[in-house]
C-alpha cells in the first residue's frame, strides 16, 4: 500500500502545489487523482516516484519511508506513463518497449520476447514491433506507452492523463483495456485525470483534488455521485449525477413481463390475448424485431414493415439499471426490452417498473449507509 501522510510540496518560488494531502492508496486497485488544472495531480503523482520531492510529510511504501530507498529502486518498481506516451522517437515499438528491461541487464531476446507478450496484452498487432513510434495512430502510440510501463513487471503503475490526447472513442478503448489489464494483473494504479467521467469509469477509489492542491474528498464513486461533501466536488460531478449513478445498480433485480412478446408467426389468438398498449414481435429465434400497435395486429396480420424500432435492448444483470433506463427512454413505446447473452428477448420492462427499481435501490442505499455509518 502507498500512504500519503500530510505532504506539502512548496516549489521554490512559493507556489503550494500541495497542501497537507494524506491519502491511503490501496494495493491491487485503480486510484484517481482528479481536480481542476493546476491543483496538483502531477505534482502528487510524481512525489509518488520521487521526480518530486515533498517539502514536508511522508510517504510510505509497504510501510517504508520511500525516501530512505535508492531512488532506482524505488522507480524499477514504478511503471510511468504520460501524455502523448512519451516514447522514445528513434527507438522501435519493440525496443521502446524492451528498453527498462535491457537497462535491467536482461538479454536482447528475452527483452524482446517480453515486449511481444505485452504488445499481445495491450492489443498491439505484432506487425506493429518494428514500425517507429511516428508511423503509429496516437491511441496506438499510447499502447506502447502503457506496455513499456508494465515491462519489467513492476507492482506498481503511475498514469498522467494517459489517455487525454485521444479522440473519445479510442479513449474509451483505452479505458476498457486498462481495466481489463487491471484485472488480470491486479497492479496497483494510481490513475491523473481531470475528466471526471474517466475518473468515475475506472476509479475505485476517487480523489478530487481542488485548486491549491486541497483534498476535497476521497470515497469510491458510487459514495462521491451519492454524497458531494461540498459544493466544490457537487460543481464539479456535474449536472446529472443522479444518473450517471444509475451505473452503479444492477438491473439483475427488474420485473419483467413476457406477456406483450410475440412471435412473428403467432395465430390471432395469440395476439389477441395481452392488454398490453403494444407488442414486441420477435423472430424465429426469439431475436427482437420491433414494436406493433395492437391496431395494426388485427386479423392475426404482422406486417414486419410497419414495426416500430425496438430500440436498443439491455442485458439484466450485465447492464446496470442506468442502461436499462436509457432503453427505456428511447423505446418509442417507453418499454425496455431485454434480451439473454444470445440476444434473446426475455421480456419488457416499462419506465414505472424502472422508476420503483430506482426508487428501491436508493433506499437500499440508504439503509446500507446508515448501517455502515
Ligand atoms: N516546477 C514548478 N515550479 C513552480 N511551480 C510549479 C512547478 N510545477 C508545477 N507548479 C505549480 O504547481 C501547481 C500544481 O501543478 P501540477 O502540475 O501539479 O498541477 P496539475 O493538477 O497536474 O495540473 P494539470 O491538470 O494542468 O496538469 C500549479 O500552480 C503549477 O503552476
Ligand atoms: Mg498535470
């Protein structure tokens, strides 16, 4: 575990990038530092790895003042990874990537064997080993970044803002991949970012930090989207957490009704039968196929060309009730439909029955803080 313990960093000119910060970061967890610019993330971060040295306070690693290590070892057992990846422009991918481990004194093709199993890991194609780091799409370049990071195995992982120099959608790939990465190594990741969707998405503990390098609050996401503790860190959630907290509950839990699905080939009877204001026709295979007004279903005729769109469906228990919401929401009938792991209709849920999971959630919620509180 890394302990921050009442660290201020006074840079010579006297600007207190860091005020008093003390922070517990767990072992085998994704911990973010997030805050407005200029607050103090980078500096924190680097005070982590000793590119920085703190003015005053401690900070222990595995219960050891990291100041009294050799800075090399100390490092050795610090992966970094910035901004625009920061790789050496003259180098290979491969060499790039094996560089820590030749310093470490390893033979050059252990080291590059080293560097095509993590080009493997972080979804690199192989192809790209001999290319120069130019020739490669920024989202790629940041891939090196991160395998070159996790080279020599080291427990711990420091990232920059490492993925803010990409385009939202390579940047969620990014994300995805860090926590799978995460989760197959278990490496302890103390994470900068000043977006705090990225912050919520891949935190599991979140520290905002507010200009002057004050710690506004520290708690998991749900907690943070739960329970601003000031206008600061509410201003800076932004407008719709209630919501975005929906992420956080599962949809495992939602009733679902099977009455208004039917085949395409249903008999009148069928059809006639549900008082449900619309049917959810499926296919064959009891794949969604689109919503009929009963109106339209008279005479036992489905006219597949006059479905409305089913809209996107949810997976209960995969998906949270934040997705099933949103299905919900842009059904034109205001029914989700849910469907298996093999897109398989499995029922309908209206917006009333996803408002009472909501409602029942956050009273669970309530009861649990007040339990653990
Ligand atoms: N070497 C330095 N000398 C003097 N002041 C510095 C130095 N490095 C950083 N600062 C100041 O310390 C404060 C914190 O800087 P830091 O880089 O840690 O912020 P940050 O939260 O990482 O910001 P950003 O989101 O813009 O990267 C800022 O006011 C900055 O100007
Ligand atoms: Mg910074």
């Amino acid at each position: 575990m890394i302990r921050i313990e009442s660290v201020t960093k006074r840079y010579p000119d006297g600007t207190v990038a860091v005020d008093r910060l003390s922070l517990e970061i767990p072992d085998r967890s994704i911990t973010v530092l997030v805050g407005p610019s200029g607050c103090g993330k980078t500096t924190t971060l680097r005070m982590i790895n000793r590119m920085v040295e703190p003015s005053e306070g401690t900070i222990l690693l595995d219960g050891q003042d990291i100041q009294r290590q050799p800075v090399t070892t100390l490092r050795r057992s610090m992966g970094y990874v910035i901004q625009n990846a920061g790789l050496f422009q003259h180098r290979t991918i491969v060499d790039n990537i094996a560089t820590v481990p030749r310093m470490l004194g390893w033979g050059r093709q252990k080291a590059r064997a080293r560097a095509a199993e993590l080009m493997e890991r972080v979804g690199l194609d192989a192809a790209l080993a001999k290319r120069y780091p130019y020739q490669l799409s920024g989202g790629q370049q940041q891939r090196v970044g991160v395998a070159r990071a996790l080279a020599a195995d080291p427990p711990v992982l420091l990232m920059d803002e490492p993925f803010s120099a990409v385009d939202p959608v390579v940047r969620k790939g990014l994300q995805d991949e860090l926590l799978r990465i995460q989760d197959e190594l278990g490496k302890t990741i103390v994470f900068v970012t000043h977006d705090i969707d990225e912050a919520i998405k891949l935190g599991t503990m979140v520290a905002v930090l507010r200009t002057g390098g004050h710690l506004a609050q520290y708690a998991p996401p749900a907690e943070l989207l739960a329970g601003p503790a000031d206008a600061f860190v509410e201003d800076f959630l932004g407008g719709d957490r209630g919501i975005r907290r929906l992420s956080f509950f599962p949809s495992g839990a939602l009733e679902l009704t099977a009455g208004p699905v039917i085949p395409l080939d249903a008999t009148a009877e069928q059809i006639a039968a549900p008082d449900a204001p619309f049917l959810l026709v499926t296919d064959a295979d009891g794949r969604p196929l689109g919503w009929s007004e009963p109106g339209d279903l008279a005479a036992g005729d489905i006219r597949p060309d006059r479905l409305l769109s089913h809209g996107r469906p949810f997976v209960p228990g995969t998906d949270s009730l934040r997705v099933a919401l949103d299905c919900a929401v842009l059904s034109p009938t205001g029914w989700a439909v849910a469907v298996d792991t093999d897109g398989k209709v499995t029922g309908v849920v209206s917006q009333q029955t996803i408002g009472e999971a909501i409602r029942s959630a956050h009273a669970a919620g309530r009861a649990h803080d007040e339990v653990a509180g």
